[in-house]
C-alpha cells in the first residue's frame, strides 16, 4: 500500500541529510520517523485511555501497545499511576 503526501521543502531537505548521515534512502528514513511517531502516539493515547479511567492493562490492550512500555512511558512522564 502506498500514500501519498506532500512535504515542504525544509522537510525535504532534513530528511535527505538524515538519509545520506545515515547512509539510508529516503524512503527507508521516513518509514522509521513514522514508525517511531506512531509508537510514541500510541503510548500517550494509552496513557489517555488510563487517566480516563482504565486500567493500565486495558489501556495497553485497547492502544495496543506493550504493557511494560507503557509503564516505562509513564516513569519518563513522571506520571504517577
């Protein structure tokens, strides 16, 4: 499956600077950035999901993220469960 989407130019260039430091292409590079974006997005919808009033399994399970990355997420957070 692919998406199409446009990018500015600055975008452009930092991404072609991570790529060629990284010695990647460029495609390779943004599928990491939005790998780790979609991780980190799921851990706060998580940690949502807890302060409304789940537990933190559930809140994992329904995220679907691992329990134990939430909890060591919420330790960096200094969010107290």
């Amino acid at each position: 499956m692919s998406i199409s989407l446009c990018l500015s130019k600055e975008i452009i260039t930092e991404l072609d600077r991570v790529a060629k430091a990284e010695n990647l292409d460029q495609a390779t590079v943004l599928r990491q950035i939005i790998l780790g974006g979609l991780s980190t997005r799921k851990l706060k919808l998580a940690i949502r999901f807890h302060q409304d009033g789940m537990t933190l399994e559930q809140a994992a399970d329904k995220a679907r993220v691992d329990l134990w990355d939430l909890l060591d997420e919420l330790d960096l957070s200094l969010i107290h469960i």
